[in-house]
C-alpha cells in the first residue's frame, strides 16, 4: 500500500529520498510528498499523482537538506488530492508525519481534538496522528516522549514516521502490523517499508517489530518498547536481495517483460533444492490437516494448487481465502496452515496466520520476499528468489509459485506412495520440460493474442470459464483481466454457468473458456457442455487449449493453442496466454498496464 521513506546524513540526501521513493511506487502511487529540513526549517511539497509527475510539478529537486521524510499513497480514508496526499504538518509546521495503515478510533481522536482547538486541513484518519504530537509537545513534553504516548492512544494498524523542526537531524519511526525497515549507512541512516528504497546505498538492516519505536540520527540508532519504554538492542544483519534486471531489456513496459520472464523463474523455481521442500512436505504428513491460503491472486492460485495436491498426491489440502479464513477455521494443535504471498507482508494472510500461530498450527509460507514479516514468522518459509517485480500486477510470481507448489505436491505423492517410481519421473520431466515450453508457447501465439486482443478490445463483458485445475486459472485470468483492462470479468467454473449466469449470455457478452487435452477425455467433454449452452444462446467463445486439436466442429469463435506439455502443467501455459491476453487488450484500451489504476501490489492494510 503506502510506501514511507525516511533518511537523515550530513550530506544532502534530498535526490536519494525521491529517487527512493519512485523505488516505492509500487505500493500505492495515487499521491506522494516530501517533508525536508533545510537548515531553517520543515519544507513540505506534495501532490496527486505519480512520484514523477509530483516530482515535477512541485519541483521536488530544488530542495536540500540533511534530514528529509516521504511518503507515497494509496488511499484508504479520503479522497485522492493534495490536501489528502502525506506528510501531514501540525498547525505550526513543526512537525510533520506520514503513516501507512488504518486507525479505528480516528473519528473519536479526531472529535477530541476539534474540541481542544485543533483545525483539521484532509479528510485522512492520519491528520490526527501529527496533532495529537502536537498537543503533547505544547504541554511541555519532549519530542519522543510525545510520539510515545500519541503511539500508545492509536487503535489501528500503523507504519509512522515523524520528521521536527524541533530536533535537526532526527527521525522516529514505528509500527504496528505495517512493515517497516531501518537501513544502516557508513554515514546515514534510514528507514523504509521496502528495502529496495535504500537497497542502493546500503544492505545493512535492523528489523523493526510491532511495539517498537526507533530514533535514528545520522550516528546511532536507538529502538524502544513502545509500552515499556525500555531500550531494546539489536544487531545489524546482511540484507540478501534476489536480484533481476529491472530495466525494460527492450521490452515497451514491465508487464510484458515480466510475462516473458515466465520461464526464467520457472527454471529458478525448479532449481530450489528438495531439502527446502521437505519441511513443508512432513508438516503435511504430520498434519490433521492442512490448509492452503493467500487472497488475490496468491488465492487463486492456492485454488490451482489443491487441484495439484488431489492430483499427484491424493491430498485434500482445502484453499481457503485468507480474508474469510478467521470466520471458516477454528485452528487447533495438529493443524497446518500453507500461506501464498508475493511480498510476505499482505495483511489479510498474516492476519490469518498470526491466529492460526495462537490457536497452535503450525505454518509454512511461499513468498517471494525473504526479509519479510511473513517469512520471519511462519515455522518454514519457501524463498521463491523470482526477483523483483515491478509492474503492480503479479505475472511471473504468480507462476513461481504454482511451480514450487506443484513440486510439494508431487514430493508429498512421492513420499506418501500415491505416485508410482513411474508415475513420480513421468511428473518430473512434464516440470523440467515446462521453461522451454513457455519460451515455445510465447513465441507461437502472443502475436495472435495480440491480433485478438485487438479485436476484441470494445468488448466490456467477459466470462472465464473452466473446469477442476482450469476452474482456478479461469478466476485468476479474469482478475487479471478487469485488473488491467478495467473491463467487467467474472471467472467462474464452467459447470455452473448454467445455474443462473447464463442468463446473461447474448452478443455482447463474450465468454472464454480453458480446455485440458483429449486425452483427459471426460473432463474435456464436460467443459465442452458448457461452451454448446453458450452457443445455443447466441454467445461467442474463445478457447485455450492445448495444440493438435483444432476446431474441427466449429464451436469457438477463436482458438488460441499453446504447447501440450502434460495434464498437470497445461494450465500454466494457459495462464501465460491469459496474462498475454490481459496485457494486450489493456494496451489496445490505452492503460497504463504497469500500475493500473487503484492498485497497489503490497496491501498492508486490512
């Protein structure tokens, strides 16, 4: 969500704190700011709008100064505009702070300070934060001593940072469920939500936990319990970032890069070592049971996996929707709990987590952060070293994981004797054969899906639709889908249309439908069902499916083929050829695919 960037040196760091900050963007990029202390005293300039748009405007590169605090947002209370954007003054603009996060009791605080006096200039729950700063500091209360008691009256999830004319050279910082990270320089110090802010300058860091508050100086940092008061001490550690070109290599955007990219983290997911594999599998054998979950995306593709685990294991591993998982699940000793999440920090799944750790499960996690809260957490963590990924929408992560998670199930089948010695290899080479297959599937048909795409962009009504493992690849296409194109997509399985969604089909609406091969004959047939309703309705379809078939009775509108590489790993080839498809169609609209609009990649707050 929110990115915050805080730095002070004594040196200029001004260009370092924006160029930090576009590093960010990510997280949520509807406004973004800067507080810098020039010597005088605080300079504040923000705006709506990307990080070089405002940057531009509001001619960020004309400031200097030692100590400097951002902040880029994505909103959650009030509306997107240069009153609302971060950091937020007190009413002496001697003090200025930026917070990631929610605040539940901001309506009481906020009525509170009205009545002392207080003038409230945005319409964000995180204005009250800086005043009631200010309401301790004008009784007389040190700086620290004040952000301390603010901290301690905030209900809510919080990622803070305070910047004051009142002490040069000074930041505090703390958190409460929203990432956080000090970076330690030769001659600075900083702190970040993302590493990648400071990654640049420095690998050295200090993991900030909830309920703590740090002060940082250009010399020393200094971290202390929030209800205490007491200092707490704590060691640098070596910060190893997975790195990846993150240029365009030629490519228009980082989206179609990313999609490219499929089979580079394909081959990298495949090279991650049975012995990290493991744990995960005897959690599963040990378990009463287990669960698979993540929210978005990784949801969707938790759906895709208990498929697999069925498949090539016999296993039920449900896959539960990390958001609505609190109201199903009533964990207890013996249970386990598999967690699906790109940046380890998306507060839904942590949240699941964290009380399913109360409750006395035990937890694993495929993530593709390993400096994450998730991954310093959970009992076993899977590093899936796929890199950075820039664009706002997951591609190639998203097929990282569904590799790692297929080769759990196939160890756990392995291992648990539903897979013969035959069965288990005739699985493995459909894997390793999978990265040339993508590099084959995206030479073969992204210009057809681009010609399709093309053509069909006025259309602003889809269906995904698909049956068992292509029942998750049909939600995960149509979020990806509406997500860039901004068009409405509705994935669903394909037995079910006939139950009440059909009503829907006409010209105008246009359906696209993920078929397995003839040789998984039933399932293929009962797909097909779905495709002859909607033909009989006068609707179009568009198939994706393995190559050799054809449309030899006319039923599609289009086809669009992709290597047959197996029964298990087809629906990754399609997935590819969804994304494509996405990606296609949002460029033929005009969007802006790498950070389409309300998105953010990273959301940290519930």
């Amino acid at each position: 969500m929110c990115g915050i960037f805080g730095i002070t040196a004594h040196r200029d760091i001004a260009p370092f704190l924006v160029d930090g900050l576009s590093r960010l963007e990510y997280r949520g990029y509807d406004s973004c700011g800067i507080a810098v202390y020039d010597g005088d005293g605080l300079e504040i300039r923000k705006g709506a709008g990307e990080v070089a748009v405002v940057r531009r405007e509001e001619k960020f590169d004309e400031l200097h100064g030692e100590t400097a605090l951002g902040h880029t947002r994505w909103a959650t209370h009030g509306r997107v505009s240069r009153v609302n954007a971060h950091p937020h003054p007190d009413t002496y603009g001697e003090i200025a702070i930026v917070h990631n996060g929610i605040l539940e009791n901001h309506a009481a605080l906020r009525t509170e300070l009205e009545r002392g006096g207080h003038s409230f200039v945005s319409e964000t729950d995180s204005e009250v934060i800086v005043h009631l700063i200010e309401s301790e500091v004008r009784r007389g209360v040190a700086l620290e001593a004040a952000i301390l008691a603010t901290i301690r009256r905030l209900q809510g999830t919080f990622g803070l940072g305070v910047i004051s004319s009142k002490e040069p050279g000074v930041l505090y910082a703390a958190r409460k469920e929203s990432p956080l990270i000090v970076g330690v320089g030769d001659d600075f110090h900083c702190f970040a939500s993302d590493p990648l802010a400071f990654s640049a300058e420095t690998h050295r860091v200090i993991y900030l936990e909830d309920g703590e508050l740090v002060r940082v100086d250009p010399e020393s940092v200094r971290i202390v319990d929030v209800t205490t008061g007491s200092v707490i001490h704590r060691t640098p550690v070596e910060l190893h970032l997975q790195s990846r070109d993150t240029q365009h290599d030629g490519f228009a955007d980082y989206m179609s890069k990313e999609i490219h990219e499929n089979a580079a983290v394909a081959r990298i997911a495949l090279a991650t070592p049975i012995e990290e594999l493991d744990p995960i599998v005897d959690e599963i054998l040990e378990s009463r049971l287990s669960y698979l979950t993540g929210i978005g995306t990784s949801y969707y593709v938790a759906v895709m996996a208990q498929y697999a685990f069925n498949q090539v294991a016999g296993c039920f591993l449900p896959a539960l929707s990390s958001d609505e998982l609190p109201y199903l699940v009533s964990f207890a000793d013996g249970d386990h709990i598999i967690a699906i999440s790109q940046s380890g920090e998306t507060y839904d799944t942590l949240k699941a987590l964290r009380q399913a750790m109360r409750d006395g499960a035990r937890t694993s996690a495929v993530l593709n952060v390993p400096t994450s809260s998730m991954a310093r957490e959970v009992h076993h963590a899977i590093d899936q070293k796929a890199g950075p990924e820039i664009c706002v929408l997951s591609t190639n992560s998203t097929i990282s994981q569904l590799v790692i998670l297929f080769r759990v199930a196939l160890r756990l089948g392995e291992r648990n004797g539903h897979l013969s010695a035959a069965e288990v290899q005739s699985y493995q080479g459909e894997l390793e054969r999978l990265p040339d297959q993508f590099d084959r599937a995206w030479g073969t048909s992204h210009e057809a899906l681009r010609d399709l795409a093309r053509r069909h962009s006025v259309i602003r009504n889809w269906f995904f639709l698909g049956r068992s493992i292509y029942h998750g690849l049909a939600l995960e296409a149509a979020l990806k889908f509406k997500e860039v194109t901004y068009c409405h997509a509705e994935g669903m399985p394909a037995g079910a249309l006939k139950h009440g969604t059909i009503s829907l089909i006409d010209e105008a609406m246009h359906s696209a439908i993920f078929l397995p091969s003839e040789r998984e004959e039933e399932l293929r047939t009962q797909s097909l069902g779905a495709v002859a309703e909607i033909n009989a309705r006068g609707g179009s379809v568009v198939a994706f499916q393995p190559s050799g078939i054809g449309d030899p009775e006319g039923l599609f509108y289009s086809v669009v083929e992709h290597p047959d590489n197996g029964p298990l790993t087809n629906p990754l080839l399609a997935l590819m050829q969804a994304q494509l498809f996405a990606y296609y169609t949002a460029r033929a609209l005009g969007r802006n695919v790498d950070k389409p609009r309300n998105l953010a990649k990273s959301v940290t707050v519930g």
